[in-house]
C-alpha cells in the first residue's frame, strides 16, 4: 500500500498575522500619497534645499531710553508713634474712631484727672505754707540786722537767722517744682496726638486702668502723608546711582503693584545707606513719596523702578530680535538682496521688550524676529510680516489712571 505524505495545514494565527501586515502596508502607502506637500518659496525651492526662509522681521528703531533699575521694597511710614498714657489711672474717655486722621495737638483719650487735681492743690498749699515762713523770716531777718547794727545782738544771732531765710527759699524751690509736676501730671491726663497722621485700631476700651508702663498702646499713629519706601539694589549698580544722587539729580522712583502692571506711586531717592551688608551683597535706599491718594499702605510690598538716566536718540530693537552664539551676542539683518548676514551687535540695558544696542546696527535696518531657526549666514528669506517695533513709552505698562 502506497505511503501518502501528510501536507501541514497553515494555522490560523498565522493567517491573521499576514493580514495585519498587509493592511498595515496599505495604510502606510495611502499615508504617503495623500500626505500634504511642503510648501515652496517663490523660488521654487523647498525649505531644505536652500530655498527662502519665510521670517518675520522688524525695524531698528531711535528714540529715548530710560535706564530703570528693579528692586523689591517695602513701605514703611514717614513716622509711628506708638500712643499711651504717661500718668497712672482709669480711662474715662476716649475721643476718637478707629482710622481717623488727626493732627497733631488734638485730643484723643482721657484719663480719670480727680487724684492729679487733689495733689496739685496739695503741693499749692505745702508752697503756700512755705512762702508765709520765708516772709517772716525775712522780716526777722530785717530786724536782727539793725540790731547788730546798734551791737545789741551777737554776730552768730544774725548768721542763724540768714541761714534760715535760705532754708526757706530753698524749700520754696522744691514746692515750686512740686506744683509744676503736679500740673504737669494733671495734664498728662489728657493724651494727645503727637503727630499727625492715621490712627489704627484702639487697644485699651473706655474704664481700662492704664499706666506709663503699659506694653499695650492705646493706639498707634502712623503718617502717611509724606511716606517712605525701603529697597535695596545690588552693589554692582551702586556706582551708576551715586554718580547722579551726588551730582545733585533728583532720582525718580516708582512704586508697582505685586504684578507690576499698575503704577500706584511717584516719588524721588530721598537717601542711601552708609554701608553695604556683606551677607548679600546689597545696600539699602530710602524713597520719599508724597502718597497724595494714600495708595501706598504701611508694610505695603511693591515693585520699584529706580530711573536713573534717560538715553537720547538710543538705537532700538525688540528683545525678541537678540541671538546669543558661541561668538558672543548678534543679530540677523536683512539686506536688499533679502537674504540675512550675522551681524554681531554690542547690547545695551534692556527692558524686556526693547533693548539698547550700543553699536552694530543703524536705524531703519530690518532684523529678523521669528523663524532664526533655519537661518544661516547668507540664507535667503521670504518677509511673510513684519511687526513694529513699539516704543520706550508704549513698552512701559499701563498706569493707575489707564486702569
């Protein structure tokens, strides 16, 4: 009997596996042919194959530059004073609210003014007292004289008695003083604003027992009209502020909200500090703002901006437009050709948007500002927007009145 041969029959796992392959082959290929062609420059050329970049650019500009120098500070009053009683007793009265404004001299509180009263007439009668001894014993002082003078008394009579007219007056000095503590004591009772300015929250209610020694004001007086800014500004920057502050310029400063898109206030640098704190490096300024709308607030943090000069005619360009290679700093310029040459470029200050260049551009050349990736020295390019450069003044951000 013939032998037969057994043919393998092909799984189907197998068939599935072959299947997925083929249609994944499929996809591929119609991926491909309906994929979107790159887009071609007016050459003709595409991209990578040496053909015109599509940039944007924008145009060196000339104009004034203000040099500003940023910092964080805080706003601390001109002056506080912290207010309490200087005399020991119960407080009976107190005459005024919470947040007023007051000038110097008004009165605020009053303290119980019966015991001070009792003790200035006290010491009035002990001076009374006093004066009628010293009058008579000047008038007997009188009467030895002319009696040593007739030689009806001895000498050591007269010393004694002169000895105690000066007992006398002496003791009618210290009454003096008595009845003026005991005036000023009386007075004291009325507590009064020493400064004028903006007075907190109260401390001490009405029949609280205070005293001189008391850690609890009664309340606190802040002036805020004119108030002060405290900052501080890296020694490397000192030099370009004391050469103006010594030269007699008025410095202006300007206070920010935390965002540092509202301006709150204007002031000028009003002094600096005599030395600089090792620990960081830093030295520590004082500004003064008049705070006309009170819209800087005690302990209030804010953004400042120090002006310390301001350039004319500087060469401008946006921030954007600056390269940093391994050469140094420099930008892509445009000629008429409209192909792009690496021009290096010495940088000035800058404010974010706009930055100083001192040389290495001249104004009305059009620098590339987006699309620097593709670029080379000498690649051709294709101007698809060109974006205005905005001025010093646009670039500094909206003021309360904007807002």
């Amino acid at each position: 009997m013939p032998e037969t041969t057994a043919i393998p029959r092909t799984s189907k796992p197998s068939r599935q596996w072959l299947i997925g392959l083929m249609l994944l082959a499929l996809l591929l290929v119609l991926i491909w042919w309906f994929w979107p062609a790159k887009p071609q420059s007016q050459a003709g050329g595409r991209w990578g194959d040496g053909g015109a970049v599509p940039v944007r650019v924008a145009t060196v500009t000339q104009g004034s530059f203000p040099i500003e120098l940023k910092a964080l500070g805080t706003v601390t009053a001109y002056n506080t004073v912290n207010v309490r009683g200087r005399v020991e007793g119960e407080l009976v009265e107190l005459l005024f609210a919470d947040g007023q404004r007051v000038k110097a001299g008004d009165l605020l509180a009053v303290i119980d003014p019966r015991p001070y009263e009792v003790a200035l007439q006290q010491a009035l009668g002990l001076q009374q007292e006093n004066q009628a001894q010293l009058r008579n014993a000047e008038l007997d002082l009188g009467r030895y004289r002319g009696l040593y003078a007739e030689d009806s008394i001895a000498k050591q009579t007269l010393d004694t008695q002169q000895a105690l007219v000066n007992q006398y007056r002496g003791t009618l000095k210290s009454n003096q003083a008595a009845v003026a503590e005991a005036r000023l004591n009386l007075d004291f009772t009325q507590v009064r604003a020493p400064i004028s300015g903006r007075l907190g929250l109260r401390q001490v209610d009405r029949g609280n027992l205070v005293k001189s020694g008391d850690a609890l004001p009664l309340v606190v007086i802040t002036q805020t009209l004119p108030i002060s800014l405290m900052f501080t500004l890296p020694e490397a920057e000192l030099p370009a502020v004391l050469r103006q502050f010594r030269a007699g310029q008025r410095l202006r400063v300007e206070a920010w909200d935390r965002s540092d898109t509202l301006k709150l206030a204007e002031g000028y640098l009003d002094s600096l500090d005599n030395l600089i704190d090792t620990a960081t490096g830093t030295v520590k300024l004082k500004a003064r703002f008049e705070n006309a709308e009170e819209l800087l607030f005690p302990n209030q943090f804010v953004n400042v901006r120090l002006l310390v000069e301001t350039r004319e005619q500087a060469l401008l360009i946006p921030a954007a437009a600056l390269q940093f290679g391994a050469r140094g700093t420099f930008v892509y310029v445009i000629d008429e050709q409209d192909k792009v040459q690496v021009r290096p470029i010495v940088a000035g200050p800058s404010n974010g948007q706009l930055t100083l260049i001192e040389e290495g551009v001249a104004v009305g050349e059009r620098l590339v500002l987006e699309g620097t990736d593709r670029l080379r020295d000498g690649s051709a390019v294709e101007v698809v927007g060109e974006s205005q450069a905005p001025t010093a003044k646009q670039t500094r951000v909206r003021t309360l009145a904007d807002a």
